[in-house]
C-alpha cells in the first residue's frame, strides 16, 4: 500500500507500469521508490514508530541531553537522556580513551620515512 500511494502522489497508477505504452517504465517506479523523502509514506511504513527520528530530531535530543547534563551539576540524580530507537540503555557502555605521549624520534619511527619535501631533523 504503502508504495501505491508514493505512485499515486506522482501521478502514477500501479496498473500503468509496463503496460506497453510508455507511460511508466519499472525505472521509473525504481526510481521514485529508491528517492522516497524521509516523510513519506514509504518510508514511514518501514521505519514503523521510528519514522520521525530524522537527522534534525536526534539533534535536538542531542542538544537537550547536553543542556540537562550541564544543568545537573552533579548534585542529585544524574539525568538520563531522551531514549534514541535502536539503543537498549542496559548495554550501552561508556567507553573511555586515554591519551599517550610520543617523542619525536618514536612518532617519526611511526610515520615512516615516506614523506618527501619533509626535513626528518
């Protein structure tokens, strides 16, 4: 149903693809298919409820769960961000990196000698 109605938004009937007029070819309905917006109803049918979740909306969590954090001020209980679809809060972890200091001499061995027009000392 759902790609019928992306059909029928453009113009086109499903019946018209391929019935040897040249009205609609399959590329044209791949086409229209492969292009769906994110609000559309092709892409809302496959999503399910995760549809609205758009490059906009997981930037506003982003943005609220910074602002909460920043609010807290590590007083009382700690905020706990707008749940994403897709992240299950038991096994998210927090991953830490730590940094490590090289001399010179261990980061030009790193490098390798394969930069040319670059003094080595």
């Amino acid at each position: 149903m759902a790609v019928e109605r992306e059909l029928i938004e453009a113009g086109i009937r499903w019946r018209w693809i391929n019935d040897g007029t040249d009205r609609v070819t399959w590329n044209d309905a791949i086409a229209l298919i492969a292009t769906a917006g994110p609000e559309s109803a092709l892409v809302r049918n496959s999503l399910k409820k995760d549809w609205e979740w758009n490059l906009t909306n997981q930037l506003l969590a982003q943005i609220a769960d910074q602002q909460a954090m920043s609010a807290w001020g590590g007083k009382g209980q700690k905020p706990k961000p707008i749940p994403r679809p897709g992240v299950d809060d038991k096994k998210t972890e927090t991953a830490g990196i730590q940094a490590e200091g090289l001399t010179k001499q261990e980061m030009d061995e790193w490098l390798g000698d394969d930069w040319p027009g670059v003094d080595g000392g």
